[in-house]
C-alpha cells in the first residue's frame, strides 16, 4: 500500500511539471512579434502625385491616436489635430515612402490604410505601374479605397480637415459608401478592382474622383473643425474615364448615372420627369434595377443589346397629375423608361467619342465569339466607337406615396 501511495505521488508530482513546462513555453512565445501602438504612425489615407520633375511625391494621413481614441465629441474634439499629413519624394513609390519615413519617430505602418488619392496629373500621365508597391507590399491591403483629385493635386485632398468625422481619410470612404448605395453616383473602386481591370481584355478603367468645395489652405487648418460652416470640404465628383491606363475624360449627371446603369451597378438614384407641359416637376426614386448585357457577331461585326428592368416609387409632384389613374401611371412608366434610355445612351456616346470601352463590351463579344474577338482586339478601340447599341428599358411604378392627388389638383 505505501509502495503504490508513492508511486501516485510521483505520477501527480510529474503531471504538476508537465503542466508547469507547457504554460512556461505558451508565455515565452505568446507574443514574440508583437508591435506596441507607441512604436507605430497608423497611415489612415495615402496620396500620390507626379511632379515636374518626374518624381512621385506620397503624402500619408498619419492618425494621432491621443486624439482620436477616448472622445466623445467629433472633428477632433481636443487641443491637437487628429491627424498629421506628412510628405515626401522619390523616383519610385518606395523611395518616396523612405524619405517620409526619415521624417517621422515612429515606424510608418500600412494595414489600416482605407484610401487612396491619385492626383489628375499623375492620372493623365499613367496609371499602369503605381499599384505595384502595393500588391507587393505584405502590410498593405487590396481592399483600399481609391479615388482620382479632380482638378487637383492628392496631397491638397489628403490635407482637407473633416469637422464630423475625426479621421478624414474614414469620412471620405462613408462618403464613397453612401454616395454608391444611396445616390449610384459614383464608381466605388478598390485597389483589387483597379488592378482586375487593368489586365482585363476588352474593359477600360473607370474610377471615380473626388474634389475640394471652398479654399483648401482654411481645410488644413484646425479652423476648419470649429465652425459651423466649414471653409472646405470634400466631395465625390464625377466618373473619370481612362483610356490606355491614362486619364481621358470626366462623367457627370446623364453620363454618370448612364453609366451605373449599363455596368448594373445602379442601386439607389432620383429620376426627374417633365409632367403636363411643365418641366422637372415629378421624381421618382429608383428601387431596383437590373441590367443585362448581351453581343451579337454577325458578318464579323459586333452589336451590343442592353436590357434594363427597373421598378421605382413616386417620391413628388409639382403638378396637377391624378395617380390615381391607371392610365396616367403608365405614361409615366414610359416616362421613366425614356429617361432612363437616353441617359444610358448619353454615357455609351460619350465612351464612345472618347473610344474607351468603360462598360466591357469587348469582354462580352470575347465571350460570344472568340474567334471574332482575336481579330476585333487589336483596334477594339477604333471598332468599338462604331458599335451599334440597342438600349431596350421596362420601367414599374410600385407605389404613389400617401396620397394619389396632390392638394392643388384641379380636375
């Protein structure tokens, strides 16, 4: 008996070491790589520029985490800005990023980064190679949030101060979001997106840009936080269209919203109609919509049909109209569907003018005919602003509102 109470003793008391080595060896590599946040500058928004020199200059949007972490009140809220914006220079990207890192006391760190800005110089030069450093670069991520400074330098968007929003560079991205969900007026892109089209075959690329409302040296300013009407702003503005990688033109209005219909990414937009001889007089708020591309190779040239099926809600009259009407309802379905028509084709003759295929009608002629794509591809360009394109719309009115006449209706 006293034999085996000590062979038990010595087991528990091997059992106890075991246990004790295990949560020795979890402790001493549990964070062998970790990275305090005051050994780092967290980069919220990048921008890239070309200067005359042939250089690249990268401004980073640096958060200050003292100000930012811990209070209540938006647009900074305490005595310092919530962020820094420094700069600097260089023959590639990298070389730039080096020299604004000699600037700084802190290790620049790139995963939170959620925006980038391209200024128009650089865009009208070449966009082809810049995304290199950032597929590259294992911290950065493809996710990132790109944007074109229209009629503007990067470094000037990256400066502008936000006063609801304490990080700029996250305001701008709810900015891109709800302009996409809410309005469909812009073309939310991401540096994954960017680069698919680049090395796509029959597609141009399409990024959306962003401007400065008001004077951009009061946006740099701590000013710009304490006021009730900001000095400056940032805005969402336009599509910019690409042709060989190289910034070609601008869309706005008609185009732009044409050209969310054709790519289906049409989700939420206003459509004023005329009504009863009187202009701009009735909205409709667009619900849903769907759109369906289809190429046809006949003869060796390619024609492209575009089908849109769209339903939307009366959202307000400014005229004499009875909704009541079943009749009235389906002139103005027919309304809708012609705006909707000659908004699409205001976008497809504007590519086509520019001879950028933005929409990929080369990627659906390669798939219909590959045969016919290996010899269009070569000059699809020139070919492309030849294309016939037949826009057929159907357009549903689901629901008048709260009432089917307006108060000043007159029989």
């Amino acid at each position: 008996m006293e034999k085996g109470m000590k062979m038990k003793t010595i087991i528990n008391v091997k059992r106890f070491l075991l246990i004790l080595i295990l949560l020795g060896t979890m402790m001493m590599t549990g964070c062998w790589n970790r990275r305090e946040l005051s050994d780092l500058s967290i980069v919220s928004a990048i921008g890239v520029d070309k200067l005359q020199d042939d250089e690249y200059r990268v401004s980073f949007q640096i958060i200050n985490p003292s100000e930012v972490a811990g209070k209540s009140s938006g647009g900074g809220g305490g005595y310092s800005l919530p962020v820094s914006v420094y700069y600097g220079a260089g023959k590639t990207i990298r070389e730039a990023t080096l020299n604004v890192s000699k600037q700084l006391p802190r290790r620049i760190f790139f995963s939170h980064v959620r925006l980038m800005v391209i200024g128009e110089t650089l865009a009208q030069d070449g966009i082809k190679e810049l995304f290199d450093f950032i597929e590259r670069f294992y911290e950065a991520r493809l996710n990132i949030n790109v944007l074109i400074a229209r009629n503007g330098d990067a470094k000037s968007v990256i400066d502008i101060l936000s006063p609801i929003e304490k990080v700029p560079g996250t305001s701008v991205v709810d900015q891109l979001k709800l302009a996409s969900s809410e309005f469909s007026s812009n073309m939310s892109s991401e540096v994954v997106d960017v680069i698919k089209m680049i090395v796509s075959e029959g597609k141009e690329l399409s990024i959306s840009g962003i401007q400065i409302l008001g004077n951009p040296k009061s946006g740099r300013q701590q000013t710009n936080l304490r006021t009730t009407e900001p000095k400056a702003m940032l805005a969402i503005s336009g599509i910019a269209v690409f042709k060989d990688m190289k910034l070609a033109t601008w869309l706005d209005g008609d185009e732009l919203y044409g050209t969310e219909w054709t790519l289906n990414k049409m989700k939420n937009t206003i459509v004023t109609l005329d009504c009863q001889q009187k202009e701009n007089s009735l909205d409709i708020i667009v619900l849903r919509s769907k759109t369906k591309l289809h190429a046809k190779v006949t003869a060796g040239k390619p024609s492209i049909d575009i089908e849109i099926k769209e339903e939307g809600d009366v959202a307000e009259v400014r005229c004499g109209l009875d909704l009541s009407d079943p009749e009235e309802i389906m002139k103005l379905e027919n309304a809708f569907a012609e705006k909707t028509k000659r908004m699409v084709l205001a976008a497809v003759q504007k590519a086509q003018k520019a001879r950028t295929d933005i929409f990929g009608f080369g990627e659906y002629v390669n798939m219909e005919n590959p045969k016919a794509w290996k010899k269009l591809k070569g000059d699809w360009s020139t070919t492309f602003a030849e294309v016939p394109v037949n826009v057929e719309v159907t357009a549903y009115i689901r629901r008048t509102g709260l009432v089917t006449k307006p108060y000043f209706y007159k029989k």
